[in-house]
C-alpha cells in the first residue's frame, strides 16, 4: 500500500502543497464519507498573513484566495489521477458550507483522521510546522494507503491568544477534542459577521480577517522561520 502514498507525493510535487496526509475512514459513518474507506488531506501553508489591526490586509485576502484556489485545483487534478490509476475517488473541492457553515465532511475532519495536525480554540485546524496559517482540501478514494495516526485532542493547552484577540468575540475558548461540537469552540455566526463586516472596505466576504491565525503561538514560530 505504500507504493499508492509516494505515488501521491510524487504526482503532487509540483503542485508545492505543504502536508500532505493519509487518513483511514473505515470507522466513519458511510454517508459523512461517501462510502469510501480513505482519505488524502492537502494543505497549503500561507505567506502572507492577516493584519491584527482593524484594518483588514488586501494581501492577505489575494493569498487566501490564491491559496484556495490552487488547493481547489489540486484536490481535482489528484482525484482525476486516481481515477485513471483505476480506483474510484471523489474530490471534495466542490463542497459547500450550508446555510450553518458546516460542510458534510469538513477538510479538518480529514486532517486530523491523517494525523497532520488538530483543531484549535478558534476551530481552526493547527499544525506544529505552520500554526494554523494554512488552508486546506482533500479527495476521498478506494485506492488502499497507509495511513497516519489520527490526533483526538488539542496541543493548545492553556494558550488563550485566539480568544484575546478575536475581533469578533466569537471564540468561546474551550479546547477541542471528538467529543465536542464547533459550536462549543466557536460561535460561527458571529465568526462570519466580523469577517462580512470587515471585509465591507473592499466589498467582500471572505479573506478579510484571519486574526486568530496571525496571533497563534505556533504561526509566530512559522512567521520567524520564514524571516530567517
């Protein structure tokens, strides 16, 4: 099965995806994974990073938007060569936040089942390598792997930044583990109405704030790192 995880890697490496992971979902329910029993979680990590102020960076709205697209085109270009290596897939590029902004199989769900990182008090998904400045996409297959250990609790400990800063007030502070719902980490009603508000110097709704990204421990470690 190992030969299927470098196979993956390797088509992907000129796609500059950061993390790349490999998840078991046998466990899952059938309909929250589309009958498959694996996952593969993509991410990208940022290099541009959203401004604390309450002045919302345009450069970081273009890199989220950039980001997110090529991790879009990323998770279909995988999920077509699965396909034609043979095995069923399904690239979750095209799924849509309900009217609640969830998603039926949430990118961070399959990040956490491949052991890439683990989801944060702002609900964010947390990586040791890149904080949370990272976005993320994944495609679903039959095609078997080995996979990674999935992470069930929070690395955040008593970290409270993203609570402090958030512009919003939407981050409740509890730490995450399975057992508790994003609504007990994060009210995303009100998460949603600061980035709209935000973003109405530029007309838009999305990109526009991400403060809990940039005040995060482990993105600071990153943001140093790449200054060095």
């Amino acid at each position: 099965m190992i030969e299927n995880n470098n196979w993956v890697k390797e088509i992907l490496k000129d796609k500059n995806i950061s993390l790349i992971g490999f998840a078991n979902l046998s466990n899952m329910d059938n309909e929250l994974c589309y009958g498959f029993k694996y996952g593969i979680s993509i991410a990208i990590a940022l290099k541009i990073f959203p401004s604390i102020t309450n002045e919302p960076s345009k450069e970081y709205y273009y890199e989220y938007i950039n980001v997110s697209k090529r991790l879009k085109e990323a998770s279909i270009f995988l999920c077509d060569s699965i396909k034609n290596r043979g095995f069923n897939a399904y690239s979750l590029a095209g799924e849509k936040q309900n009217e609640k902004y969830r998603t039926k199989l949430p990118f961070k769900t399959l990040a956490t089942k491949s052991g890439l990182g683990w989801i944060g008090k702002s609900a964010t998904f947390v990586t040791e390598e890149y904080g949370n400045a990272i976005r993320l996409n994944g495609v679903l297959t039959e095609m078997p792997m080995e996979t990674g250990i999935p992470i069930e609790s929070s690395f955040c400990e008593n970290c409270i930044e993203c609570v402090k800063n958030c512009p919003g007030k939407a981050i409740i502070g509890n730490s995450w583990n399975l057992e508790i719902d994003r609504d007990n980490l994060l009210n995303a009603y009100k998460c949603k109405e600061t980035v709209i508000e935000r973003g109405k110097v530029w007309n838009v709704t999305e990109g526009s704030c991400g403060v809990c990204l940039s005040v995060c421990p482990f993105t600071k470690k990153y943001i140093k790192r790449l200054k060095i």
